[in-house]
C-alpha cells in the first residue's frame, strides 16, 4: 500500500483561500492518489484522536468541504511530552516521530510521501518529504514528485 501523510495547513489550506480547504489544492492531491493508487493517511493538527472523530469534524466543514475522505484510511497518533514540577510543560514530539510510529505499525505500507510546510520530520524521512509553500500550498511540480517519489521502490528504482 502507498500513504499520503497529508497536513492540512500550508498544504490544502492557503492564504489565497483564507486558511480554509481549498479545492484547486485538494484536486492535486486526488492527482496523486489516483496516479498512484495511494491512500491518505492525515497527519495534520487538524486531526482529532480517531479516524471516526476526525471524519466527523471534517464533514461539518460544508462551506468549504474535505473532498478525499473516499482516499482518507487513518490519521497519525498526537504524541505528547509532559515535564512536571515547579512549572508544568507541554511539549510536542516532531511530526516525523509520529508518523515512523504509524509506519512501525502498518508493515503493509509499500511506499509514502510526506506532505507538509513544517520541517520537523527525521532524516531517514528526506528522501519521502516534500516541503509545501506556507502560504500557497501544494504546487503541480509539488505532484509530479509526489507521484515520482510513491512510483520508485525502496532502493529508489521507478516501479512502471
């Protein structure tokens, strides 16, 4: 199985489209997922603790709906750190811990691209992630390699 590890923000959402889902940008990514065969897994602070919750926050987004929940088959667990004491702190583990912890678990997983605007992923994670623009998303050169990096097998040879 391929996997998308989509964020929303940065991605999907933009400036142009007042932070809202954009659909030009959700096409792009219905692109890759149909070129490749690839699923959806969200790794974005837009989601909630489940896939049912998550799909459940989505579907009240009707001004500006989520278009992909047919390619949508999980969502990365929120990892946390506490520090407890004189001054109690939250801290967030990396994204990229997130999703090798998805990964570890779902040895059905052939391939994957990261898609994101943050940089907090592992290096082991480089030769999988693309950095989106911040303010204006996914870009079709964005898709080519999307499509390109979730096409080569794991010594880095195009599958077709």
């Amino acid at each position: 199985m391929k996997v998308i590890f989509l964020d929303f923000d940065g991605v999907i959402t933009t400036l142009k489209s007042g932070w809202r889902l954009d659909n030009e940008k959700q096409l792009l990514i219905k692109q890759i997922c149909d070129a490749t065969c690839a699923k959806i897994v969200m790794s974005s602070s837009w989601r909630w603790y489940s896939l049912e919750k998550t799909i459940e926050y989505l579907k009240g987004h009707d001004k500006h709906p989520f278009i992909l929940f047919d390619y949508l088959i999980d969502v990365t667990s929120r990892m946390y750190s506490f520090k407890h004491g004189e001054r109690e702190k939250h801290y967030t583990i990396p994204r990229g811990v997130e999703i090798q912890r998805w990964l570890e678990e779902h040895d059905e997983v052939t391939n994957y691209v990261i898609l994101d605007d943050d940089t907090d992923m592992l290096l082991a994670q480089k030769p999988y992630f693309i950095k989106t623009s911040g303010c204006y998303g996914i870009y079709p050169k964005d898709v080519k390699k999307a499509i390109k990096i979730l096409s080569m097998d794991k010594t880095n040879k195009r599958i077709f």
